[in-house]
C-alpha cells in the first residue's frame, strides 16, 4: 500500500478520498454516472433536498480478507432499501445493478484506503440520493443526484466488544406512526439529535425509541436496532411499521436460526417487560453489535447480561457476523459480493 493512515486509530471520520461516484437524473432517466475527483456537490439554492428534506441515504461496508481481496457485504440488501425510501418520498428508485455496479467503483477506485484485515478497520460506503433543481413549490423534484463515497472507519470496540447502557426517550419519539420511519431518511436524524444530545450528555451511550402510538414498546436504539436473547434461547427483535429495516438485523435473525440453532422471531418487545431477557444488543452496520448493559427507564435501571461483561450469545452472534464480513467464515448464499482489483 502506498497511502500511510493509522490503521488502528481510526475513528468513525470523514476523509476525503480521491475518487466518488456520481450519477444525474434529468429528463426522466439517469444518465450515465462517472467517478470523480470532485467532493463539492453543486446544486441549485432551491433544491428540495435543502428545504423539504427529499433525500436518503445508505451506509454499507467493504472489507479486507486474510488473503487480501476485497469485499462488500449484503449491498444488494442496500440498494433494495434505497428503492423502498425512494419510494416513499417521491424520488425516482436508483436499480441495483446501478447501485451495485456504482458501489465497486468507488471500493476499486480508492481500493488502498481499504483497512488491513488486522486492523479490523473498513471501507464505509455513504450512498446519497437527493432532489435538486430549481423548484420552491412543495413538491418532488425534477432532477436528482446519486453519489456514493467512502472512508476508512475503524473497528467500533478497539479493546474488545463491550455494554454500554442507554436510557429510554420520555419526551421525544424518533417517527411518527406512520410517517417515515421506515425510510432511511435525514429527517428522523435530525429529530433525533437532540434527545441523543440529552442522553449522551447524562452518561448514556443513545436512546431507546418506544413505538410512537403505545409507547409501551422498544422499537429503536438510536440509529441501531434492538435485540434480545430471552431466558430460554430465542432471538427476539421488534417488529413495527416505524423501524428502519436493518440489514444486520436480518442478518441476526437468519444466523440465530441457521447456525447457531436458536428460535428467532420478530415480535413486541415490552419495556415493563425486560425480564424475559437474558441479554440485549444493538445492531447496525457501524458497530455491527453493541452489547447493552442496561436501560434506564424513569427511575427503573434494568440490567441485562451484566454492565461489564458481554453474554455468551451476543459474542457468538458477533464472531459469526463478522467472520462473515472479513471472509474468515463461509457466508450464506449470496451475502457476498467480491470487488475485484487489477
Ligand atoms: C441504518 C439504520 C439502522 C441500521 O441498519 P443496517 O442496515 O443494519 O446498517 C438502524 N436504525 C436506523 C434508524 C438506521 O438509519
């Protein structure tokens, strides 16, 4: 490799690469996309994606094997995702062999900011879909960007995977019942910055989102979703039209079943009802798992496997996830996509 990074003291930053990809929509189609030098994206003032909040976004990783060559996990799980939020806010669907195709390019192209396997590190991929143009009316846009570009990001628990505890939301909810919260969207950031300023700022690592029409009901832990292991071995993790679908989850919820032999279900998960479980955690692509320690809820702090120590099952959950990602572990058919490099 020629570029010098600090492999093992990578953080979750942003860096400019040399290369992203970008593609237009005008005149009812995309037009061929290209890579590009370029990190300044040029847009009208007006465009919808600044005042009304019509944009998406995806987050995917590639990594770096044993043997050296690279790989993308599940990204046809994310173009599909990209297609349902495009769906809901009028933007036109990006196909996955585009996705696809668009993804490889930026890993080739900056393929030597990909992290050695040792590090643990890896290439994040941020996909964006946005409305521009000259249009104020509310309304979708005519015209649209899809870009894609990468950074190196470090392994979330550099000292080994460790629980955190979080604190449950009082006054604020992530979506409403049926607005978008099922939709990889800027928007549900945004109003979630600051009840996760609130608890960042009390000693708690996010918040845990109840469904917003019971609040009765676990439906996210901050941008992650949630998971328990119950007292006699089942996988369990919320099911609600307000979650965003995450593709570890799922993939949580196949692995749980077909290699580690557990029942997995999706369900409710109560809030006065924690008992059930002997271990909880987080999932998403960025950390993969965060182990949770305990939950504060009102005066209630609800520990789970222990505050210090990660459960037996999370762990293997992990090891079998990310053995995956790296290659070190036969994936499920279709889970992997090789980035080849000549
Ligand atoms: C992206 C995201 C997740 C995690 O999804 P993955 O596909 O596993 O990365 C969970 N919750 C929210 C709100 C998200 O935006």
């Amino acid at each position: 490799m020629t570029v010098t990074i600090d492999w093992e003291n990578l953080g979750f930053d942003y860096m400019k690469l040399p290369y992203r990809y970008i593609a237009h929509y005008t005149d009812g189609q995309w037009q061929a996309g290209e890579l590009t030098e370029d990190a300044t994206l040029h847009i009208s003032e007006s465009s919808p994606a600044l005042h009304y909040g019509q944009q998406a976004f995806e987050g995917l990783k590639a990594y770096r094997t044993k043997s050296g060559e690279i790989q993308l996990f599940r990204p046809d799980q994310n173009a599909e995702r990209l297609q349902k939020t495009a769906d809901r806010l009028m933007m036109p669907q990006v196909p996955t062999e585009m996705f696809i195709e668009a993804a490889k390019s930026v890993v080739k192209a900056n393929h030597e900011y990909v992290p050695p396997y040792e590090s643990g590190g890896s290439l994040y991929l941020r996909p964006l879909l946005i409305g521009v143009g000259d249009i104020i009316g509310v309304q979708p846009a005519h015209d649209y960007i899809f870009t894609i570009f990468a950074m190196p990001v470090g392994n979330y628990f550099k000292g080994g995977l460790a629980p955190t505890k979080f604190i449950v939301s009082r006054d604020f909810d992530r979506a409403a019942p049926h607005g978008t919260g099922a939709a990889k969207v800027g928007g549900n950031y945004a109003a979630s910055l600051l009840p996760g300023a609130n608890a960042h700022n009390t000693g708690y690592s996010d918040v845990i989102y109840l469904d917003p029409s019971t609040h009765t009901k676990i439906e996210e832990v901050g941008s992650a979703n949630f998971f328990g292991i119950t007292k006699d071995n089942e996988f369990v993790t919320p099911l609600s039209p307000s979650i965003l679908p995450s593709i570890t989850k799922y993939s949580l919820l196949y692995l749980a079943k077909n290699r580690l032999g557990l029942k997995a279900s999706e369900g409710d998960v109560f809030i006065d009802d924690l008992d059930r479980f002997a271990e909880a955690g987080a999932c998403g692509t960025a950390a993969v798992i965060s182990p949770i320690g305990g939950i504060q809820n009102g005066d209630d702090f609800h520990v789970f496997y222990s505050e210090t120590e990660v459960g037996p099952i999370t762990r293997k959950l992990y090891d079998e996830l990310v053995g995956i990602q790296k290659g070190d572990v036969t994936a499920p058919e279709g889970w992997i996509y090789k980035v080849e490099i000549d």
